[in-house]
C-alpha cells in the first residue's frame, strides 16, 4: 500500500464546489488540509462552509462530534501558494482553462518538495497537456472526482504520457485510503465516463431533432424502459446544459471532430439562450415555481388481443416476452417456419411486431410492421416505444399497443427512426465501451465500475455487450450506418473484431 500517509498534508487549489467537496474528503480521512484560492478571502470562506458541513454531519449522527472538532482543527486556509510547501500532495480543482492550470502546477514545481504528488481533477482537458511545461511531468496524475465529491465513490486515476507509475499508484492507492473506488484511466478525452456516456446524451438529442418524441417522452423510454436513474434531458437540466455542451464539444474537438462526438445544434441554442437547467430556473424543462413537468406521450388504453403467433426466436432481452405473454393470459402460437431472417410476434390482424433492429419500420419489404423498442429488462420496465410502418394499418397498432398494455407496459408510440430511442443508445455506448477497451484506455472492469458509479447505469456498457451479444449490436449500429450518412453510426473495428470472435448471432 502506497497511500500518503494521514501525518501528511493534503493541499487543495480552488475553492469552488469540486474543491471544497475534495478538501472535505481528506480531512474525514485524517489528513491535515491547506486550501487556497487566488480569489481574496475564498479560502477562508471556503473553511468556513467545510465546517458548517462537519457539523450537519456530526448532527446527523454520521461523524461523532470529537471526530468533527478534530478535523474542523486539521482544516486551514492558506493566504499564498508558498503555505502549501509541506504538502505531500496538492489536488487542483480550478478553471477549466489548460493555461491557468499549467501556470499554476509551475508555480508549485518551485514550491513543494521534490516527492509531492500533484494531481489535477480536471474532466475534459488532457493530463499530459497540464504536466507539459514542468520540469518533472512524472508527478502528475489526473484525480477526477466526480459532484458532489463526499458522496459519489468514483474516482478516475488518469496517467498523462509522463505520468510515473509510482505516482499514479499512490494516487489509486490514497483514493481508495479516503473510501472511494478508484479507476485506472489512460489520458484520452473525456477519461472513462464523460467519453463513454456521450451517446446518453447525443443519441437523445438527435432523436429530439429528429422530431421522433419530445423531450418528456424520450426521457420516459430511457428511464422506465431500460432502468437508467434519470433521462438525459431532466439529467443535463441538472448538471448545466452550459456545462454538459461545454464537455461535449471539448471531446469531439479532442477527437478531431469525429462525427461519433458531434455536439448538438439544439443544446447549443438552449445555452445561447441562457436555458442551462435548473441553475437558471429553465431549461428543457421549466423549474419555476408551480410549473408542472409536461407528460410523455402515453397511448390510450388499447384491448388486448386473444391470441398473437411466434415466428422464430426473440433476440436477446425480447426472448422473455413470449413468457410475459403467457403470464398475462394471451394465448401463443408457436411457427418455426424456415427462411425467417428474425424472430417475431405475429397480431390477430396480420402484422408483424419485431425488436428494432437498426432499419426503420418502413424498410420493411412486408410492410406491415411495428418495431418495438429494446430494453435490458422487459420484465421489470414500465414502459415501451413502439414505431410503425406508414402502411400499417390504426387497427394493427391498436392490438400491439393493447398486448404490450397487458404486459403492465405504458406505451409511447413515436416517430419511425432507425433504432428507435433506446437500442441505438444503448448500441452506441457499447461499442464507445468496447472500442475504448480495445485501446486500453482502461480494463474492461474498470469500464463497467465508472459507469455504474459514475453515471449511475443500470448496468456496465462491457456486460450488456455480454448479454446482447457483440453480433446483435454490430448489426443494428451497420443497419443504423447505412440509413445515416457521415460516418456517426459506423461500428468501431474492435465491435467487429467481438463480433466475429463471438461466431453467433443472436
């Protein structure tokens, strides 16, 4: 074990929400605590507010009230950046401006002592970029806690180009000391998650320009169809829309502007605006007082049908349905007739009811057909998109609006677009997952643990590549490829290569 030691101290630069949540872990973790600002009087305002947070939690019973008098005596501000030269390892949590943190990393190189580790919590810049212009790059390391820092355990270790292995494993080591639950991250853009997660928020807001749902109903797929905690627009009204598009075009500008990272054009208005979310009282939603959350589209409560057929086998997740199916009391009819490309259920009136696939209903050379949107647990979810071919007929979607009804589903029924809402999301941040794997960004463990940890996902993006399968998800991204020009929805070479490895379609 390599952690700094709880004798040592711990010096924290910037004062703002991530600094302060930063100081206030090492200070439970036993260390003593120097912050500092370049702002007047913000370090000590900065304490000030530690301490009332100490005392909240000493008065909830989480902290016993000698362990809060004792930390409160560790905790102290600092006037100069000269007062941090016995550090043992100094966290950077200013602006998000390359130059400024760079001018300030070589104002400490002539400060601290040659064995202090220094560490950078930035989100979206490069680590090696920050440690370029120092005389002894190895020491730094990023340390990306994520908001609010006491509370969420993730922690994402970035090694720049230069960055030392003993540095970045007293970094891993210290952040597991204080009780997080560190990662090992390579120095690309975005790290794990804020690279990993763009599709969450991307494909919701292409589907939105799309004019397939509004934001009410997108946001009902994705969080009562597939379990996700937040849907993508309620969740960057919450982080900032100023702040979400700000990662977001650092990213796809990191990228060389791969049209995979593409910013939106709707975000971009709503932040010109100055709509950022709840911090600005509007955002996708409005968050006066007495406004009410406008409702997602819900269908109409529809008959069941009597019976439906079965052609083939489900794929994936849908292969519970005819199980669900039975359960509700529907009769199935069983036809394994050859020649069937996909699994499907068969309506009373002839239509064909399919899990989407990548194309759009209309593709369909049957052309009656309804596609189903994907979920990763159609037991559990409350609620299912449903998109129809333009020759389908209103009785025809009636009957698969009712038999998903039956199924104790909400049905939003919206606009047909390859890969509906929630299959094209999910596809797209496994195959982010499984290409960033392949480019040992991090191990395919450390991918599943920040974003469960990090965001919050039902699940990790290299298990669901698991559970679909590698050839499903090629498939549907190929099919979504060759109905969108540009290049977004073209699969990564690693997907492929899983793909074949796999040998089996689903």
């Amino acid at each position: 074990m390599t952690a700094i030691g709880t004798g040592s101290t711990v010096a924290v630069v910037g004062t703002g929400t991530m600094g302060q949540g930063i100081a206030q872990v090492a200070l439970v973790a036993g260390h003593r605590v120097r912050l500092y600002d370049a702002a007047p009087e913000r370090a000590r305002q900065a304490a000030e507010a530690i301490g009332r947070r100490l005392d909240r939690l000493a008065e909830k019973g989480r902290i016993a009230p000698q362990e809060r008098d004792a930390a409160r005596a560790r905790l102290s501000p600092a006037a100069s950046l000269a007062e941090l030269a016995d550090a043992a390892l100094v966290v950077e949590a200013i602006l998000e401006q390359l130059p400024a943190k760079q001018k300030l990393f070589t104002a400490l190189e002539d400060i601290v002592a040659a064995d202090c580790l220094l560490a950078t919590n930035t989100s979206s810049l490069s680590v090696t970029a920050v440690a370029g212009p120092l005389r002894h790059p190895g020491r730094v390391v990023g340390l990306h806690f994520f908001n609010p820092a006491p509370l969420l355990p993730l922690v994402e270790v970035i090694s720049g180009f230069a960055t030392d292995e003993t540095a970045a494993t007293t970094a891993y080591d210290t952040a597991a000391a204080w009780g997080k639950t560190p990662v090992r991250c390579a120095d690309t853009p975005g790290f794990i998650v804020n690279r990993i997660a763009r599709p969450f928020y991307a494909e919701a807001l292409r589907v939105y320009e799309e004019r397939v749902a509004d934001p009410a109903t997108i946001d009902a797929v994705l969080r009562d169809g597939s379990g996700f905690r937040m849907g993508p627009f309620e969740l960057t009204d919450l982080i900032g829309q100023d702040v979400n598009e700000a990662v977001t075009h650092s990213v796809w500008t990191s990228f060389f502007q791969d049209p995979k990272f593409a910013p939106s054009l709707a975000q971009r208005r709503l932040v010109e605006a100055g709509l950022h979310g709840r911090k600005s009282g509007r955002g996708w939603f409005d968050y006066a007082e007495g406004a009410q959350r406008p409702a997602p589209h819900t269908a109409a409560p529809c008959p069941a049908p009597e019976a439906v057929g079965l052609h083939g086998q489900l794929a994936g997740p849908a292969a519970v349905l005819p199980e669900l199916i039975e359960e509700a009391g529907i009769k199935i009819t069983q036809n394994r007739a050859a020649g069937e490309s996909e699994g499907f259920l068969r309506l009373p009136g002839g239509a064909r009811l399919a899990l989407t696939d990548g194309r759009p209903a209309m593709s369909a050379a049957h052309g009656r057909c309804i596609r189903f949107d994907l979920s990763l647990d159609y037991r559990a979810a409350t609620r299912i998109a449903l998109a129809a071919h333009q020759g389908t007929a209103e009785t025809d979607l009636t009957e698969a609006v009712g038999l998903f009804q039956a199924l104790g589903k909400e049905v939003s029924v919206i606009e047909d677009v390859p890969g509906m809402i929630v299959a094209r999301t999910i596809a797209m941040i496994v195959d982010f997952a499984v290409d960033a794997a392949a480019r040992k960004v991090a191990t395919p463990d450390d991918i599943d643990t920040a974003m469960r940890l990090g965001v919050n996902y039902p699940g990790g993006p290299m298990e669901w590549a698991e559970r679909l399968g590698a050839r499903w998800v090629w498939d549907l991204l190929d099919a979504m490829y060759h109905h969108n020009a540009g290049g977004r929805y073209a699969p990564s070479w690693a997907l492929r290569r899983r793909a074949d490895l796999a040998g089996q379609v689903l």
